[in-house]
C-alpha cells in the first residue's frame, strides 16, 4: 500500500536588528529512501546570495548558504509531494556501525539499564515494538521542560519532554541492549511541526518505531533527515553576524491527497 501526502514546510527568522553575513544550514527537503519516493519539491530562500545542495556524512540531503547583505528576516519555504509506502522501495538497507553506539546524548544509567531489562525478548523488533509501548505509558509529553542540549538520562529522570526526548531515551536503551538504531527527522500526517522518532536495523531494512505516539512508522509519515541524534539531524541551523535577539516560526502541514 502506498500514500500520496502533500507537505508544506516554512520556517521564518525575524531578528529585532540587522544582520549581516548569515551562514545557513538546510535539512528540510525530503529525498527518496527505501519507503519514500519524492514526487515533487519546489522551495524558496530568501534572502540568500549563494546556495548549494549537497549531502552530509550520514547521506541526508542539505542545502547550504549565505546570505551576506544586512537583513532583518529570513525566511525558508518548501512544498511538495512525496510518495510513502510500507513495502520497501529497495532490496536491502545501508548499515554502518556507528549506529551500534551511544553518544553524549543518548547515554545509559543506571535508571535507563533497569527498565530496559524488563523486557526479555531476543528479536530486534518484537523489543523494540514492546520498548516503545512501555515508554510511552512510563513519559508525560510535556512541552517546555527539556531543551536541545537535555539529554536521554535527565529527561527519563524528568519522566517528561517532547518527540527529541523519547527518541533520546529510546536509544539510549536499544543501545544499551545492543540493538543498532539511529535518530530520525522527518514530517507526519496531522502533526502542526516537524516530528522525530527512532529506526531500528531488523533484516536488511531499517524499521521506523514512534514512542512519542506509540505507533510503528507507517505511510504517514517521511524522512528528513536520520542520524545518531538530534545534532546530526538539525532541520535549521547557522550562524550570523550581529548583535541582537531572534524569534523563529515554523509552520508544518501534511496531508494525503486522494
């Protein structure tokens, strides 16, 4: 079974001063993978002087850019069609080892190790789908008291957070039990912003698992970008020159079309 989702995804700085010189990095615009094939995608940077397309070291697609003249806003727009499907779209996926350890942020205590070890199961996925249903019923989804920088041990001490901090804290304990599986952004059916969930290497193929939601990942949802966490798999980032504050909007509609 396949679905056809329409997105939209537009992300709008707005610095209370002029800037200049800004440097910027793109992680917004789907590629094709072993369950999404991109239809169409048309997107939009302004201001910008200079941008190039590229991919980084974990194959997500990136556009890089500058925008050098003094600016007040800056705005990054992108829509188009993606066809997601639950039988995959290639013969085997890519592993690299790297998935196999933990990093700064999904690190294991004590606490983490002890309820990872409530569940016995040896295959991959059947624990991996049982690790999803424990912790979503264990977490609150409680905006604003995690940020970036929280990592999986302080927000499973804080039993609450957002999708980042699932996925942290899910890792965290598939690593611990020596199940390779990586950090994934990406857009959802439904969701008003971008989401994050976890991919779990199962026979040759990379099985998407959601604890935020307690949902296997099914043609509802696409990729941006996957990583070991959420540092590699930053939908915005950049510097620029200047004194000031900034505000951010990010605006995310998925839909299927019929």
């Amino acid at each position: 079974m396949t679905k056809r989702l329409s997105f939209e995804y537009e992300m709008i700085l707005e610095f209370d001063d002029f800037i200049s010189n800004q440097q910027f990095q793109l992680r917004c615009v789907p590629k094709d993978g072993t369950y999404q094939r991109v239809e169409s995608v048309a997107y939009s940077i302004f201001p910008t002087d200079l941008v190039s397309r590229m991919h980084d070291g974990f194959g997500n697609l990136i556009y890089v850019g500058s925008s050098l003249k003094k600016h007040k806003s800056f705005t990054f727009r992108v829509r188009g069609v993606v066809v997601t499907s639950l039988t995959p779209l290639a013969e085997s996926d890519y592993f690299h080892p790297i998935y196999k350890y933990e990093t700064k942020l999904t690190m294991a205590d004590q606490n983490i190790k002890n309820f990872a070890d409530k569940i016995n199961i040896d295959d991959y996925k059947d624990y991996a789908v049982t690790l999803m249903h424990l912790i979503y019923q264990e977490m609150t989804y409680t905006p604003g008291v995690t940020n970036i920088y929280t990592d999986a041990i302080n927000a499973f001490a804080l039993k609450k957070g957002v999708c980042q901090d699932y996925t942290h804290i899910m890792l965290s304990m598939l690593k611990y039990r020596g199940i390779p599986s990586r950090y994934v952004a990406g857009m959802m059916v439904g969701e008003g912003a971008t989401h994050a969930w976890v991919e779990v290497f199962y026979k040759g193929f990379w099985v998407g698992v959601d604890p935020t939601n307690d949902r296997i990942v099914n043609e509802d949802y696409f990729k941006l970008a996957h990583g070991r966490d959420y540092n590699d798999c930053i939908i915005d980032k950049g510097v620029f020159t200047g004194n000031c504050n900034q505000k951010q909007k990010v605006r995310v509609r998925v839909k299927e079309l019929k």
